[in-house]
C-alpha cells in the first residue's frame, strides 16, 4: 500500500484543492491520505473528503511532525506532499513506476510555477524552476548522482529513516541518507506538483533565506554531505546557464535583478548567521502571498 502524507498549517484554503487532485490521480496502485496538521480549520476541511485520515501534528514543525509519523504509518512507500500546493493528475503513478527499480529508494517530482511570468517574482519563480532545480536535477538524476528533492512532492521506500534532525532542511538529509546506504535518487519530471510562489519581495526573502538557512548544518550531521544550495554552487552551475531563459529585454532585465536579488539574499542570511547568531529552526512560518 501506498500512504501519501500531507503536511499543512492554516491550509484551510487550498487543502481541499489539493486532496481533490489527490483523489482524483489516474492510478491503479492503492493509497491512503493522511493530513497532518496542528488547526482545527485545516483538519475539518481534510475530514469532509471521504477516505481521508487526520493526524493530529502537535505544531512544532513539519521536521517533528514526520518524525511522529514515520512511527506510526504502515504504507510500504510513503509519498509527501503540501497543503498549499496540488499535483498533476498522473503524479502518483509517475513517482511508482521510478520504485519498479529495487535500487530506487527515494524519489523527487518537478515543481512547477502557478504564477504568471509578466511579474518579475512571478519570472523569477520560473526561471528558478526550470533552469534551477529541474535543470540540476534531471542532470544528476541521469547520471545516478545525489541531488537534493523537492518538500512539495518527494516519495520514499518505509522503514528505513526512522527520524531526521529538526533544524535542517528535510528534503535534502532525507534523500541523503537512501543515498548513503546505496540506494538510488530519480528525479520523476512527469511527476509535477505546481507551487504557488511569492508575489512580494519580503516574502520571496523571507521563504529564500529560510530555505538556505535550512542548509547551513547539514554537514554538522552529515560531514561529506554533498551540498547543492550554496552561493557557490548557484555561481559555478547557475550563472551561465540562466541567460539563456528571458526571451525579452524585460526578462533579460529581470534576470539581472534575481542575480543581485540572491546575493543581498545571500549576504543577508551570512549577516544574520555570523553577527546575530541566528540559526535555523524547524517551526511553522507561513509565507502569505503564497496562499
């Protein structure tokens, strides 16, 4: 069985669109839903879908919601999603059909922007994207190299993490540690997930430096962890390739601002973590122009 797991905190208004697209996957293969979620909003929602379970997230964080859960779920590939996000009718049986391969233990799906591309945010979450993360992860995924997966849409063989550290990113330490014991990454590009991004600068550096700062103790836990999020690794594998994305001076200016736009972002999260000793930690922080 496969037991599909969704993480979501006051998602009272996107949870029912995206269940419907779970409820409605074109697959064989049998499933159950589990919402796990701390509001009583989001939990009534999720129960008025028939066939929908609810697990009662004590509201410390997704990290520690999945830690709880990987104890209790019985499904034999356990695949996460978000409250705020919905997934293309054949997702599901995309991510399946990588497992055929007993050497795959954790699989990846392809964000997509829901955001329209004559905004400069709304650009940048699809050059992002496109030329970011599914360029980065197609490319590793063909040649059996690790990558880091995506929290809106990854799957995983059961039984073999049991917990994960709370303060960093888990869809990076999760695929790592399959990865460590031999196992597999694919990268399922047909599996897509569409993602509703920020529409206002503060948000869009708000839910960056906590993405990047989710990455700054991953080799405290994993030394030879091979990292992908890193200012320079956006510069070797990132700068040439994203000039090939805007179609018009407009995009091409664009894209000269999402350059200087990740570096303040960058010096920024440097500032925060050097001088005010601030540091990641696992905790619900809604981003509001994304809902």
């Amino acid at each position: 069985m496969i037991s599909i797991i969704v993480t979501a905190f006051k998602e009272e208004k996107t949870i029912g669109k995206c269940l419907e697209s779970i409820l409605s996957q074109k697959t064989k293969e049998k499933y159950e839903i589990i919402v796990a979620c701390p509001d009583e909003e989001t939990k009534k929602i999720a129960l008025s879908y028939k066939g929908v379970k609810h697990f009662q997230d004590p509201g410390k964080g997704k990290s520690f919601a999945l830690n709880l859960l990987f104890k209790k779920i019985k499904g034999d590939i356990l695949i996460f999603t978000d409250g705020d996000v919905y997934l293309d009718e054949n997702a599901i049986a995309e991510i399946i059909q990588k497992f055929q391969d007993p050497k795959v233990g954790f699989v990846g799906g392809r964000v997509v922007s829901q955001n329209e591309k004559n905004t400069m945010l709304g650009y940048w979450s699809h050059l992002l994207a496109d030329i970011g993360a599914h360029r980065t992860r197609l490319k590793r995924s063909n040649r059996e190299e690790f990558f880091e997966c995506s929290g809106y849409l990854m799957a995983m063989r059961s039984g073999i993490i049991k917990e994960i550290p709370l303060d960093v990113a888990e869809d990076s330490i999760m695929p790592y540690y399959f990865f460590k014991k031999g196992y597999k990454i694919k990268y399922a590009e047909q599996a897509k997930v569409f993602v509703k991004n920020p529409t206002e600068f503060r948000d869009w550096l708000k839910q960056r430096k906590r993405t990047a700062k989710a990455h700054t103790k991953l080799d405290i836990y994993e030394p030879d962890f091979p990292k992908m999020k890193s200012f320079k690794n956006e510069i070797v594998e990132g700068f040439f390739p994203i000039w090939s994305y805007p179609r018009t001076p407009k995009e091409l200016f664009w894209t000269q601002a999402l350059c200087l736009a990740r570096l303040y972002m960058w010096l920024s999260l440097k500032y925060e973590e050097k001088v005010k000793k601030k540091s990641y930690i696992d905790g619900w922080d809604r981003v509001e122009s994304t809902k």
